[in-house]
C-alpha cells in the first residue's frame, strides 16, 4: 500500500478523527469519510494549510448502525480507520460485520488510540474501556480482518492542557499536584501528530496485523520533566505537592 490508498475515515467530526482526515487528505490519500446526517463539516485543524480541500474525495452520509450505509462506504476504500469515541467501541461489532461483508479491506485500525489494551494495569473504571477495546481485538483476528493498533499513548490536548490537574482547565501557575514520585515516564503526543503517524501507519505494510506503538524520543517525559518544562516557559518555580500512589488508588476508587 502506499501514496494511492483510499482511506476511510469513522467518527471523522471527532477529536482525533479530524487529525487523521486532514493528516489522510495533506499526504495525498483520496480520502472517505462517513458523517452522520447532521455533520456538514470537517473541522480543519490550524496547523494544516497545505492540503487541498479537494482530496476529500467524498462525504459519505451514514451511520454505524446503518449497516448498508456502512457496507457502501468500506466498498471504496482499502483502509478503514475508527475514530469513534468512548461510547462507541463496542458498536465496532457492526463495522467488523460490514468489513466481513465488503471484503476488500485491506487494514483496519479500530478505535484505539491509547495504551496497549493487551499490556496495562488499570484500574476501573479505564479498565473497563481497555476490556472492551481488547474484545474488539479478539473479534477483528477471529473475523481474519487485516489490522492495525494504533497505541499512541497520551493526548497533550487531552492531559496536557491543565496538566492533569482536577477540577480546573488551565494549567497551574502557583501548586502542582504530582501522582507518586512523578519520576515515572509516559509518552505524549499532540493530537495532530497522531493524525500524521495513523495515516503513515496506514500506508506501510510493516504494520500490518502489528500493535503499533508511537513514543517521539523528546515527549517521552517524567511527570517532573512536564512540571519543569512549564515552569520554564512561565518563568516560575511552582509548589510541588506529591500525592502518593496509594492515596491516589484510593481516590480513583472514591
Ligand atoms: N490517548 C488519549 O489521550 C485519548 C484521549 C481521548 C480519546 N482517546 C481515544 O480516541 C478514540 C476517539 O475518541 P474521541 O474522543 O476522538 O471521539 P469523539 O470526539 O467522541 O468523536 C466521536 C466521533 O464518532 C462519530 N459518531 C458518533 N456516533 C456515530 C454513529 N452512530 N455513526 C457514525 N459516527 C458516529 C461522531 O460524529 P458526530 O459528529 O456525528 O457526533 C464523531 O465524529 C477513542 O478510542 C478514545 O478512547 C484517546
């Protein structure tokens, strides 16, 4: 697969979903999405200006649980990826169907976009999420669909726009609370680089039937680093408070 392949995008109003259109549409894709009746647009990301409208070859209009409209949309294209949110994953058996049914699709990415739902250690309730993004997995091999895992680990719009901090939508600028020793690394990632390396990922056979993971060197980051990382762009030293990990566990099961 390369330059040429259709891509399909589901959930493409989506937080993520319109990442991977106009990262699908900037590469050169003819690229697919499926809206439901009510969506007239694309949000178009700021960062993308040089991609040409017009490769977003076609608004389909349908919905997930409209499996003809589904079927007719997976017909046109060799990649298929969901971008559904949290409530829909496990709908993802009505796509699978679809795919079954259409037959010519030659990688799927389910609506992941996080951790390794095969490798973690949640607790509830995120790990209900991983549970039924893992079934999702088991469906997908038993039904010999083609796939892709994109594991991309944390958003920076998702936990980086308060720093993870509860109960407030801005970052700190006078105390930080820390989970544990903050000494811990996690990959982050913007949402518009996630849109760049899915539609990579969708193009190169060496994904194929793989978890594939993204961790850019530079935002592989302690907790501290983060904290540190702020307070030098604001040009002051915050208060750091740090919570330990069993009081965390103990307000996560509140
Ligand atoms: N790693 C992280 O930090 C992180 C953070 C957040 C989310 N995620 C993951 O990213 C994935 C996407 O989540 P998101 O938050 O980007 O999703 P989202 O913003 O909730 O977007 C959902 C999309 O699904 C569409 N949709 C809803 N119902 C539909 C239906 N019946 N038929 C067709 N389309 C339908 C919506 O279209 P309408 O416009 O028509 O409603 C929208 O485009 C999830 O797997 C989530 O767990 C990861």
């Amino acid at each position: 697969m390369a330059e040429e392949t259709k891509i399909l995008v589901l959930g493409p109003t989506g937080a993520i979903g319109r990442h991977i259109v106009w990262a699908s549409v900037k590469a050169g894709h003819p690229t697919f999405t499926l809206v439901r009746k009510n969506a007239v647009a694309i949000p178009k990301p700021t960062l993308i200006t040089a991609a040409n409208p017009e490769m977003l070859s076609c608004f389909l209009q349908g919905d997930i649980n409209d499996h003809a409209s589904l079927v007719k949309a997976i017909k046109q294209v060799d990649v298929v990826i969901c971008a559904a949110g949290r409530l829909l994953i496990e709908d993802q058996v009505k796509i699978i169907a679809a795919i079954k049914e259409a037959g010519n699709v030659k990688k799927f990415f389910p609506s992941e976009f996080g951790l390794d739902v095969d490798r973690h250690d949640a607790l509830e309730p995120v790990r209900e999420v991983f549970e039924e993004k893992a079934k999702i997995r088991r469906l997908v091999e038993e039904a010999g669909i083609p796939y892709t895992y994109l594991c991309c680990h944390a958003f920076t719009g998702y936990f980086m726009r308060n720093l993870s901090q509860l109960d407030t939508t801005v970052p700190p600028r006078d105390k930080v609370y820390i989970q544990g020793d903050g000494n811990v690394k996690g990959a982050y990632i913007t949402e518009a680089d996630v849109g760049t390396y899915t539609v990579k990922a969708a193009a190169d056979s060496r994904t194929l039937n793989k978890a594939f993971h993204i961790r850019l060197p530079k935002n592989y980051l302690t907790f501290n680093e983060v904290v540190s990382l702020w307070e030098k762009k604001i040009g002051k030293t915050l208060e750091r408070i740090y919570v330990p990990e069993e009081k965390v566990i103990e307000q996560i099961k509140g």
